[in-house]
C-alpha cells in the first residue's frame, strides 16, 4: 500500500504538482484530428493536466491550443470567431493566433499599440497520422514526438480509439500492468484451445502463474509466466512507458503493434487512447527466432462500445452508453448462468467497471498487494522517484529527448525454460523499422 501522500504524488497532476511537472515534459496525445475536421471550424473545449483550453484549426491548417479564459476579462474563447488564421473573442473582439500574440483589438483605438503588450499563454502542437499532440512544458523549442511505432504509421482513424474514463489516470493504467485479471475478469469461463496454443496455456493454468517486473531506460516491464512443455514456458510481456503509455500482454508479440495512453484531463477524468494495427504474416514470420507453436488468433481487445452524442462540455468527449448511472449494462442472468464471467458487455467496459468502482481517487493505504502486483508496486515507487526528481531538481526524464526509446512490442511468446524472457525476446520488443510518418510542423507556442 502507499501512503497518502504518496497517493496525492502519484494522482494530482494540476500545474505546480510534482506528477503534473513531470506530464509537462513530454508531447501528450490532446485531440483526434477529425474533431478539428477542416480550416476555420467550431473550436473544442479540451482539458489536459487540469487545464481549461480551447483548441482551433485555423485557415491554413493549423492548429491553436490556447487557455479558454481570454486575457481581456476571461470570458471563455470557445464562444470566439475562428477565422482569418486566429480565435476572436465575441466579447471585444480581441484576436489571438496560435501563438497567443493578439493580432488585432478593435476595442482599442486606432493609434494604441496595446495589443502588442497583450500576449495569450499557448501550447506547441504537432499532428502526426491522425492525433493532434500538446507540449504543455516549458521549453522554446519542444522536444521531439515519441517514436510510437502504432501513431508513426498512416492509420486507418477507425483504429485510433478514445475512451472517457471519469477516474484517476493511475487506476486505468494499473490495468495494463495487471495481466493475471485476463483471466478472470475477461476470460473466466473461456476454456483452453487448441493443444500448443497461447489460450491452451492460458486457460489450462490459471492459477499457476508466476511473477517478475524490471526497471527499463523507458519505464517498467513484466513478465508473466505459466508452464507451457516440460521444456518451455508461456510469457505474458507487457511494457509502462513514460510518462503514460503502455503496451499490454495480449496477442503474439509478433502479430500487433499497439499503443494505449492514459491521458489525464483532470485528477479525476482520463482519456483513454488505443491504437491496435495488425502486422503482415510475412513480417511475423521474419522475425520469429524461437518457435511459437501452434498460436491462436489474438485475442481481440475490441472496444465494442457505443458512443452516445458528443457534448461540448468539458467532460462530454468519447463517452459510451455503459456506464456507472446503468451499472455497466451488466446481465446478471448471463452471469449466473455462465454465459459470462462478469455479465458486462465488453473489454475495456469490465475494465471500466471494475476501476471506476473504486472512486475517482482511489485511497491505496487501503489496499492489500500480492506477488502478481509485483509490475504496480515497482512502477509506482518509478512514478513517483521520477516526479520527485523532476519536481525538486529540474532533471530531465527518460524518453523526453531519446524518442527512439519508444520502439517497443509486447506480447505472448513461447521460449525454452533456458532463455532469459527479457534478452531473449529483445528481438521481438525493439521495433527493426520507423515507417514514414505523416505529419505537420509543430504549430503555436508562446509565453
């Protein structure tokens, strides 16, 4: 368990905390680019970090991420005219372009220079295939975007999925560090496959797990193993990377490239993103070192949900249709007849379920861990080293400038009981190609 300050380290992500200061080092996944669809359109309200901002897409393509508050007398910007390459504010009629310099103040005479005195705070961002990234810190010149294998690739936007979850950042990506729930909370009732197969391992053991987690340069790493032959053993590999990205232990390592960030909005709301691309057959089989044997399919992770109209609110981005108000639409019937361990419909709907029921904060003085909570504990006390570190000596932290640090897999994988599950897969986790990326120059930024 941890201590309630620790707790307060690890969840407040506001300006002036030490996990806040330690997000504000890195570009942060902000905004879909189809929720900004074409030059001059309505802009959108974002929360990031705690922040109220208002992003717009001006006549060039450009994209402006500015505080909602105008400098004026803080009406809010979202009301503004987005035209002519910036946001005016309906209220004076006060314009700022991505930068935040006010362009132009018709409320002030004709021969004033007040609106050269007058300069908005705004945020850097850069769109890559299809996601519009924030640097919210404090460099001129921002760091350069992660090399994410699953955002470097020209993606189909139907595969970049975003996902409200009105709670903590941590307890979603607790998640993702915890694989031995797959088996119960997703799969409780899923019998072994095909003899030879991941599932077939899986299943047949599932109480026989065994646990080991490791520092890396780019975060954490875990290790999940089960007995598969009398010579081998089945490995769950699952990677947390700076500052919020994780890569969990579902399908062959060598059959998706994935990404899942946990954005927080606030101390108590998070945007989920998760990109799955599938890799071509022949490049799996290239780079397979080991046998795999005979694998099943991956095990889909398909969000399934159905999003309900999106509001402008702050929060009324990405939601679907289950949630804590209708108990998640669980079937109980389904549940007592076995149809369903869980009788939630839907992956990442359980998952859902099962942290937002611990409140928006959850208080982990309370808590009780175990061997399997091996990857939590160590990358916690990671977290919070790291926050600290950032916060009290203005150290620079992993993966800010070394955006190759981010070419990594995750997976399933057989390997003989002889082979190292962290050198013998290194193969398989570190990306051997950088596909040409699609996207714009970094856009805005200023004092």
């Amino acid at each position: 368990m941890l201590s309630a300050q620790d707790n307060d380290i690890l969840c407040r992500v506001g300006p002036g905390t030490p996990m806040g200061t330690l997000f504000r080092n890195y570009w942060i996944p902000a905004i879909r680019s189809d929720e900004l669809p074409s030059p001059d359109c309505p802009p959108v309200r974002i929360k990031l970090l705690g922040e109220e901002l208002i992003s717009f897409r001006t006549t060039s393509g450009d994209v402006g991420l500015v505080p909602n508050a105008c400098p004026h007398r803080g009406a809010s910007l979202f009301f503004g005219r987005n035209e002519e390459e910036g946001l005016r504010c309906v209220y004076h009629g006060w314009k700022f372009d991505v930068t935040g310099a006010c362009v132009d103040m018709p409320s002030e005479p004709a021969e004033s220079n007040f609106k050269n005195k007058v300069h908005a705070k705004a945020y850097s961002t850069h769109e890559r295939n299809g996601i519009i990234w924030a640097y919210m810190g404090t460099r001129e010149v921002p760091p350069p975007l992660p090399d994410m294998e699953a955002n470097l690739l020209n993606t189909d936007p139907e595969k970049i999925r975003v996902m409200h979850r009105p709670c903590n950042w941590m307890q979603g990506i607790e998640g993702e560090m915890d694989t031995i729930h797959a088996a119960f909370l997703h799969w409780g009732f899923d019998e072994p496959g095909e003899p030879g197969s991941f599932s077939y391992y899986h299943f047949k053991n599932r109480r026989g797990a065994h646990f080991t987690a490791k520092e890396t340069d780019f975060g954490t790493a875990y290790g999940c193993y089960r007995e598969a032959e009398e010579d081998t053993y089945y490995w769950r590999i699952g990677l947390v990377l700076f500052p919020f990205f994780a890569m969990q232990a579902q399908s062959p390592m060598v059959s998706e490239i994935k990404m899942n960030a946990y954005v927080p909005m606030d101390d108590d709301h998070t945007l989920q993103w998760e990109i799955f691309v599938s890799i071509p057959e022949n490049e799996r089989r290239r780079n397979m070192r080991f046998p795999i044997n005979r694998t099943s399919e991956p095990m889909q992770s398909s969000l399934g949900a159905v999003y309900i109209p999106q509001t402008t609110d702050w929060h009324g981005r990405f939601n679907i249709d289950q949630n804590a108000g209708n108990d998640y639409k669980i079937d109980r019937e389904a549940q007592k007849s076995k149809a369903s361990y869980t009788g939630i419909p839907g992956i990442r709907q359980q998952d859902m379920a099962v942290t937002e029921s611990m409140g928006t904060i959850y208080n982990r003085t309370r808590e009780h861990l175990g061997t399997s909570d091996s990857m939590i504990i160590r990358s916690r006390r990671r977290w919070i080293a790291m926050a600290n570190e950032v916060f009290e000596k203005g150290i620079v932290p992993p993966g800010v400038d070394n955006p190759d640090m981010y070419r990594q897999r995750s997976g399933e994988v057989i390997l003989p009981r002889s082979v190292d599950w962290w050198d013998g897969t290194k193969h398989l986790r570190e990306q051997w190609a950088v596909p040409e990326a699609i996207e714009t120059p970094v856009s805005g930024g200023g004092a």
